[in-house]
C-alpha cells in the first residue's frame, strides 16, 4: 500500500466521521493530508507526481463547484473531494466522483422511502423540471426545489462511499 492510499484511507474515514457526528469536514484534517499528499507524490513521481496532484485537486474541486454554488453541498465536501483527486489524481478523483453520485442517489432514496415523502418529491422534482423546459424564470424553479420538509443529509457520507468503492473496485 502506497503512503497515498494510507492518507487517503484515513482522510476519508476521519471526515466521514466528523461528517456523521458534527455535519463538519475539518480544514485541520485536510490540510495535513493535503501537505503529506502533495509532498508523497512529489518525492515518489517528481515534477509528474506534483503535477498530477494538482491536476486532480482541481479536476475533484471543480466537479464540485456547481452543487456548492447552488448551496446543495457545503465548503467541506468540495474540499475533501479535492484532497482525494491530490491524493490519487484526476482519473481516479472522477471515478470516485461517479461512484459518489451513485451512493448519493441511493441513500437520498433510501431517506425519501423511510421519510415517506417520495411522491411530494418527485413531484417537485416535476415541477421543475417542467419550469425549466418552459423557460419560467431560474427563482421559480428553486423556489420549488427547495422545499422546507427537503431532506439533507452530510453528503460526506456518499464521499465517503464513492471514495471507498472507487478504490477497493478499481
């Protein structure tokens, strides 16, 4: 096992459960392993290696960038998703990146099903999507959207899951 994939294993487990408890990814884990990363790649591969790192820090921050814009997901999520592409660079950053969406998929399913609120949201989802084909202006279609009985959850948790399955799958 490459010293990457130790940081990245404990990384991503510390901010999953950081993510469970307290609805926080720390800045004072993902600094730490974006510094060992970043320097781990840089000894092992050289200019290659910190290039890469780079590359996929961006490449698994950018994918990120929308969701956090529309303030689907917090400051947190992108950053870790960023560490992970340092981490491992930017093919696998995009393959977690899939798989995260996966496990998100799932687990918003899996609350909707327990939460019974299925219908309500598909729904909504409707709405919107009819508003969006029929050029109703941006305000409308999130006002639908963002709906108070809405379910969140940490998405750390599908990072946490995509991160794992990417890694142990590829």
């Amino acid at each position: 096992m490459k010293p990457t994939d130790v940081i990245l294993l404990v990384t991503v487990i510390i901010c999953l459960v950081t993510d469970l408890k307290e609805q926080k990814i720390y800045n004072k884990v993902l600094l730490p392993a974006l510094l060992l990363g970043l320097a781990a790649n840089t000894l092992g591969q050289g200019l290659s290696g910190l290039a890469a790192s780079i590359l996929g820090l961006l490449a698994g921050m950018g994918l990120l960038l929308i969701p956090f814009m529309m303030g689907g997901i917090g400051a947190g999520d992108v950053k870790l998703l960023g560490v992970i592409g340092l981490l491992k660079g930017p093919a696998f950053v995009f393959q977690a990146f899939l798989m995260t969406a996966l496990a998100g998929g799932i687990i918003a399913l899996v609350l909707l099903a327990h939460k019974k609120a299925m219908g309500e949201t598909f729904r909504r989802l409707g709405t919107a999507l009819m508003s969006l084909l029929l050029m109703i202006p941006r305000g409308a279609v999130l006002e639908t959207l963002q709906h108070p009985r809405a379910i969140a959850f940490p998405y750390g948790i599908a990072i946490s899951a995509g991160t794992f399955l990417a890694y142990f799958m590829g």
